[in-house]
C-alpha cells in the first residue's frame, strides 16, 4: 500500500522530519509556492505554522485531506469548524513553546525597567562613565505587581516565574475564570479594570478569538499606571499599537516591548517606531532550539491521525 502523502508547508527541525519520512511520504513545498496547490490534491496529511491559512478555499482544493498538524500553538490561521465539516482532523503543540515565551517575557521585562546602557565599541570617557552611573536607575521586579491577560499555560508560566524566581505579586484576569486555588503559586484573579489599574507590568497571554480585536486599546490603556510597562508576545490583533502609542508619547505609560504585530511583519508606518523606549522584536519569543524542534514534533498526532489512531493534542 501506498504511504500517505504529507505536506510541510513552512519547514520542520532536522529531528521530527526524518522521523516523518520514515512513516510517510513527505513533500516539502512552501504554501506559496506555484506548485503547492498541485500537491494538495494528492495530499493526505498537512503540517503548517503561522502563515498558511487553512481555510475554506484551501480545503476544496484538497479532497484527500484527513489532517492539518499546526507546529505551535495559536490556531488563528486555521479554521477549525471547516476542517472538522470535511472530516480533516486538526492537532497542535499547546506545550511546545511555554518556557521559552516566559523567559522572554522577562528579558523583555528586565530591559525596560533595568536599562541596559551597554558599550561595545569605545569605552565611556571618565566623565560619562560616573554621568550615567550616578544618573541611572531601576526598578525591582520584587518590588513589583505584575497582571496577567489570559492564564493560559504561557499566563501560568510568566505568573510562576514571578512569584517563584522574583517575589512578585501576581494578578490576573482570564476568560474562563479560572480559580486562585487551581494555580501552583499564590495569584489573585481580579476583574479587567482592576488588572490595568495595579500593574506595574501587563502582559498579554490571550489568543486570537473572535471580539478580542483591540481588546487592549485606548480605554484600557488609559487606566494604567503611568509608570507602567505592557508586554505582548500572544497576537497582534489583541492591542491597539496606535493607541499605545499615544499612551507612551503623552507619557501616560513608561513603555513597552511588542513580539507579535497585526499586520505581520509590519509595514514601514507602524506607529511604535522610533520610540527610545519600546521594544519591537520579530516574533522570537519561541524561537528557541528546543522549542522548535516540539512545535516540529506535531508530526507524531498528524500520524496518529492517519494511522487510525487519536491524536495526544487536537484541537480545542
């Protein structure tokens, strides 16, 4: 019998691609690629990330398909509903990337409130060497209130990290109201108003569902504190960057670091550019050698899924 054919449209870690060779026959072929349509009709199997959108008109183009494997884990650019319609099994890596989100979370944290006034090329003169040692100051994260947007498993980490490994106060708010009493360290759920009101730092850990467009714009910018740091390393979609913006200039907020933008990348108008005090990274908040590779072991569900069998991970 023929081995089921399986697309991997915007690449895999060494490891778990010759583990699918092995059990399949794998196509490695970019979603945008002039080719790709011409392998989906024949393709049984499809592993993506964050760029190919599953959607209704890639599924009629794919009549043999049976499973999209997702290596992360947002699913934004797949519809479920759609895939679940045509019998198309979907399985993602909800583990794959927590650790390596909350360490960023607090190298960005660290940056801004602990600024970093570096020398690689010359030394400071004596003069500014003492100017900026006597002038520059940070702030404790012990000292601090960190609010958690979303305590998903990413919240959970940021949220142990810092009661754990900083002596942090922890607040959060999330969708499912998930109680204080479920969590591994000591946090107290508040409500949205309340969460922007005592943070010293907000950080965002929602996904992409339908109604959080700009769920952090204007209105909940302007109950922060104005010495205040917001962290985004969820989705793009989730905070108005105008809107932040505006809240930084006007000194209504003392900064911000962004991983994730709307559009992506971002165009050469994007309004958080050129400000001394925001930090804007091209979505590595992941992009860690371990974390790649177990977004890139999806491809065990995507052949359990072929094979007949349940998938560890499907889709919510």
């Amino acid at each position: 019998m023929a081995k089921p054919l399986v697309l991997v449209a915007e690449g895999s870690d060494a490891k778990p691609l010759e583990w699918l060779k092995e059990q399949v026959r794998v196509v490695e072929i970019a979603y945008d690629d002039p080719g790709f349509e011409r392998e989906l009709a024949d393709a049984q199997g499809m592993v993506v990330r964050t760029y190919t959108k599953v959607n209704t008109a890639l599924l009629a183009k794919a009549p043999k398909l049976r499973v999209v494997g997702r290596g992360g884990v947002g699913l934004e650019n797949i519809d479920v509903k759609a895939c679940r319609a045509r019998g198309v099994e979907v399985v993602y890596t909800p583990d794959a990337n927590t650790i390596a989100v909350g360490d960023y979370v607090f190298g960005y944290a660290l940056q801004l409130l602990r600024p970093w006034k570096f020398f690689r090329e010359r030394v400071y003169e004596a003069k500014e060497f003492k100017r900026i040692r006597n002038t520059v100051r940070g702030r404790q994260l012990n000292e601090l209130t960190i609010g958690i947007l979303g305590m998903g498993r990413v919240g959970k980490r940021v949220g142990q990290i810092a009661v754990n490994g900083f002596g942090m106060r922890v607040i959060y708010n999330d969708i499912l109201n998930i109680p204080a009493s479920s969590l591994s360290f000591p946090a107290t759920s508040v409500d949205k108003p309340a969460l922007y009101r005592e943070s010293d730092i907000l950080s965002l850990h929602v996904t992409m569902l339908p109604g959080n467009e700009n769920l952090v714009g204007q209105e909940q910018l302007a109950m922060m504190k104005p010495s205040a740091i917001l962290i985004n390393t969820s989705r793009g979609e989730v905070l108005d960057a105008a809107a932040l913006r505006e809240a930084i200039v006007g000194k209504r907020l003392a900064g911000a670091a962004l991983d994730v933008f709307h559009p992506e990348p971002p165009g050469v108008d994007f309004p958080l550019l050129g400000l001394e005090n925001v930090l804007l990274t091209p979505h590595l908040a992941a992009r860690t050698y371990t974390a790649l590779e177990n977004m890139s072991w999806v491809v065990r569900d995507v052949v359990e899924v072929l094979e007949g069998r349940r998938a560890k991970f499907p889709a919510p």
